[in-house]
C-alpha cells in the first residue's frame, strides 16, 4: 500500500494494494490476487472531489451535496440536501426522494409510492424498522391505499454493524458481512463479488448503522462526514484535533486512528 501526499495535507493521492479474495468458503487456503489502483483529487479545502472517476460536489459548508458514480447520467446522481443544523433532510436521485425527519423517521417518495420507515429504538440503540408502504394512485381509506406494512429486526456485531435481518416470525431475510474497515463482503460466501447486489437492501443502515450510498460503492454517510470504506479513510478533513498527544490525531482523514475495531470495542464497554 503507498500513499502519496500533497503540501503536508496527507492526502490520498494514489492508492495501491494487493487484495486477497477468498475462492469459496470452503477453500480458504485458496487466494486469487488482484491489483486496485485508486485516484483521487482533492479542493483547496482538503474535500475529496474525485474517486476513481466518481465525482463529488459540496456546499459552502463542506457537506457533500452532489455524487455521481463514474459514467452515470445526471438523473443518476445523488443529490444531498440540509438544514440550518447540517443535518440532512432530503436525499433525491432521479424521481426517488428519501426525507429524513430527525434520525428515527424516513420517508421514500418515488411515482405513486410511498414508503414510510420508522426505526424502532430500545436502550438508546437502533434494533429495527416499521415500514408502511402506500400508494398514493388510490385516494386515502380507499382500498389498495396501504400496500403493505412489516416489521424488521436487526442484529449487530459489536461494532453495531447490521450482519443479519430477521422479520417478525424470526426467519432470515438479509445477512451481511464486513471488512475491518467497513467494506461490505459478499453476501453469497461462494462467489468473489463484493457487492450491495447480493443483498435484498432490507435497509439502507449498514456499517456501524450508518447510511450506506448504495449508489456509489464503498461510500457510508455519518452526518458530519462521508466515509470511504473502500480505503478506510473520510472523504474530507476533520476540523477538530480530538487529543493533541495521539499522533494519529493529526492524521485529519483516518477513521478511529486507524483501528476501528479495537477502539470501538473499548469504547463500548466504557458504556456498559
């Protein structure tokens, strides 16, 4: 892995590692080796602009508010949008929109669909979601007004990462696995694709129960920043030097200094 930087910035310039990927589950003596090469550029403010042809636009907050995946279309971008307080109300790609009231309640509009999605809490965390699905084609109280409505349960590493989804009756709908850093393996163990696709997206909360972009690859948003999974580091600078005798906390784009699961371990057993 080499990193180059830029005017003492530590940007990632150029990103080279040799993956390692398992053949099948079964055969985990067996690799295949591929080379990734990763390119980025940055603006003046430290904000990632590009990503292996990814491009990415932010307001005058330093809040990402335009992404386009490399060769989509401008319907295809996604679109952020936010209030007074930085946090995101509306989310739109194409004719789909996904508005966000607080942390706890969302909202997708698309056509005549309508889904409404309110995350059950329990303790102060997350466990699953209530969903109603309506179609605004038929007039309120109107049969076919409420297309569906369903529970989902969600179940957690201790890094409070989503790995399996149950619905009400205790049966598996969606399992998902994860890279240190965030990076979502594939869901099917016999095959070499890690990709969203394998999954049925029972929700878009994935890595530390976060949002997951699925439109673009790799890509999770925490609010304040967006997060890279595919190379372990955000995709603008940290504004504040959170303890001045950790070296690694002047490294402004590493996520939890670089050991995401020893940190975040030890900081939930403080909470316990």
């Amino acid at each position: 892995m080499t990193y180059e930087t830029e005017q003492n910035k530590n940007h990632l310039h150029d990103y080279l590692v040799l993956l390692q990927t398992l053949q099948s589950i079964q055969q985990y003596q067996n690799f295949c080796y591929q080379l990734y090469l990763f390119f980025s550029n940055y603006d003046s403010t430290g904000n990632m602009t590009s990503r292996n042809g990814d491009s990415i636009t932010y307001n005058p907050l330093n809040l990402p508010a335009t992404m386009r995946k490399s060769g989509a279309s401008s319907n295809q971008s996604v679109h952020f949008f936010y209030g007074a307080g930085k946090q995101r109300y509306l989310k739109r790609v194409g004719s789909k929109k996904t508005y966000y009231v607080g942390k706890h309640y969302e909202e997708q509009v698309e056509g005549y669909s309508r889904k409404q999605i309110a995350y059950i809490m329990l303790g102060g965390k997350t466990i699953g979601t209530h969903t109603e699905v309506k179609s605004t084609y038929y007039a309120p109280n109107h049969e076919g007004y409420n297309v569906a409505s369903y529970n989902r349960y969600f179940h957690t590493d201790n890094l409070g990462s989503i790995t399996s989804i149950t619905n009400d009756s205790g049966t598996v709908v969606e399992r998902r696995s994860y890279e240190p850093f965030g990076k979502i393996r594939a869901m099917d163990y016999g095959t070499n694709n890690n990709s969203l696709t394998n999954t049925t997206i029972e929700t878009t909360r994935a890595f530390t129960g976060h949002e997951q972009i699925a439109e673009l690859s790799g890509l999770v948003h925490m609010n304040a920043r967006v997060y890279d999974s595919d190379i372990g580091r955000f995709l603008s600078a940290d504004t504040l030097i959170q303890d001045p005798h950790d070296s690694q906390s002047y490294n402004r784009y590493s996520y939890l200094s670089d050991v995401p699961t020893i940190i975040q371990i030890q900081f939930l057993l403080l909470l316990y």
